[in-house]
C-alpha cells in the first residue's frame, strides 16, 4: 500500500512537471511569434522597400532585405530568419531565400495573406503555408495607401536551443496529411503519421516512434525507461489542430527545482495585433490525463 501511494504520489509530480515544461514551450513560442511581429513591423517602415514596391523594382527589393537581414540576426542573436514580400494583389513578389522564386498566387492556401489583405492590420501565428513555420505577416502603406505585405519566418529551432539548455528535448510534429499543402516539407523525417519539422532533433528518430500512438498523444503524459514525455495539441491561424508539440527529459530532473520554475515571466502583453489562435484564460492549466 505504501508502494502504490508513494508512486501515485510519483506520477502526480511527474505530470506536474511536464505541465510546467509544456506550459514553458507554449511561453517561447509565444515570445518568438511576438520577435517575428516586431520584426515585421519594423521593415513594414523601410522607406527603401517601399520605393521598392511603388517602382515595381524587384532587384532593389531583394538587395535591400539582404542588407537589412543580417543587422536583424546579429542585433537580436538570431540564426533564422527569412522574409517574403507580397504584392497587393497576394502575390509572392520576393523571396530572400530565392530571387528567382516568385509570382505564385497565395490567397488560395494562405489565410494570413488574405486576413491582412483584408482588414490590413497585421497578424501573427504558426500557419501552415509550403511550410508549417512562425509567420508574422504586417501591411505596407505608402501615404496611407495598402501597396502589399511584408512577412517574416522564423523556424522552430530557437526554441529547440533554448529547451536543450535546460536538458529538455523538444519537436515538432505535423499531420502527414498537410504535406498535400506543405510541399516543400516532403523531405522531412517522417514518424508514423506525422512529419518531423525541427531537423535538428536527431534523437527524435530513434526516441518518438514507440511514442507516437493515438492514446499517448491524446493523454498527453508517457513514462518510459526512466523518461517523461509531454505532448499537446498545436493549432495553426484558423485554430485547427495541424499536429503536437512535444517534449521530453529525464526524470534526474525532478530534483531540479529551477526545472519546475523555468518561464519568461514576467510575460510582455503583445502588440496591437488580432490574435487567431484559441484564446486560453490566465488562470488556465494544461490537462493531461
């Protein structure tokens, strides 16, 4: 009888614990969705891009946020970062990744082009596009008139080195049924039903698959060879669930105590932007059963 109220005891601190991490993991994806928005905002005021999109010059466009770029990274320490100007009509007008890539229509499948089309005002969210990434999406005006839009990409793998400091191991995993949309996610890691988004988790491959069930996902909490697992759902700008965020450490780390407090508090509210995401109470807590 001990036994059992000991390891019930046990458990109930175990998935405490994953709460608090998963409660963290929501916390700096939050914080990274919020850098992207600045960012965003700030180029959305480059004069030289706005001549840019009045001439129509696409080489000066291209030339321009390959200047800015770099003073981004190295200003606020970040190693990705890629951005995509839209033409009004919702077209891709420049890539910073590909000059050669553009003219695709977007409004089809990227609701944050058309939202901010739309209402002109800026959005910010995980969305499912060619890739399943942090998208912060701000007009662009020129005398207070809307001439295109301006986005700025960010991965996921700050997040996976911010967690990795804390010995925790984190992934991405979206349904393998958005690949019909997310074409250039096709050479991912596949486990079972879900594409692996952050390629640099390489103990995810040999660590997820005995994992990844209906059952463990749903519940949310898995104990296995002195490891606990956390998992919840990850939503995209429309709030439909497009996969899991998941987690994991060594149960060592219960002894930890800054384990269980680790977060970015005091959380900054967030710019003046409309939120598409579901809408969680202050005093909500992340349910595993």
């Amino acid at each position: 009888m001990i036994y059992k109220v000991n390891h019930a005891l046990y458990l109930e601190d175990a998935k405490n614990s994953v709460e608090s991490v998963l409660t963290l993991t929501q916390e700096l994806l939050e914080h990274e969705k919020q850098l992207a928005l600045s960012v965003a905002l700030m180029l959305s005021q480059n004069e030289t891009l706005k001549k840019g999109y009045l001439e129509n010059n696409r080489s000066l466009l291209f030339a321009t946020l390959h200047e800015e770029i770099p003073n981004i990274k190295r200003y606020l320490a970040m190693e990705t970062l890629e951005v995509q100007l839209h033409s009004k009509e919702g077209k891709a007008l420049v890539r910073s990744w590909d000059f050669g890539s553009h003219g695709d229509e977007l409004l089809s499948f990227r609701k944050g082009v058309t939202l901010v089309q739309k209402h002109q005002t800026p959005f910010v969210s995980v969305e499912l596009g060619k890739r399943l990434n942090i998208k912060a999406i701000a007009p662009v005006f020129l005398e207070g008139k809307f001439i295109g839009s301006l986005e700025v990409i960010l991965d996921f793998e700050t997040i996976a080195h911010k967690l990795r400091e804390k010995k925790i191991h984190f992934a991405i995993l979206m349904e393998k049924s958005f690949l019909e949309i997310g074409e250039w996610m096709k050479e991912k890691q596949i486990i079972k039903e879900y594409v692996l988004l952050n390629s640099e988790c390489v103990e995810c491959v040999s660590t997820l698959p005995s994992l990844i069930e209906p059952h463990t996902l749903r519940n949310g909490f898995a104990r296995e060879n002195n490891t606990l697992f956390g998992f919840t759902p990850l939503f995209d700008i429309e709030a439909k669930q497009v996969g899991y965020i998941g987690v994991w450490f060594d149960e060592s780390l219960l002894n930890e105590s800054l384990l269980l407090k680790a977060s970015l508090s005091p959380t900054l509210k967030s710019l003046h932007v409309t939120h598409l995401h579901p809408e969680i109470p202050q005093n909500h807590e992340i349910e595993i059963r």
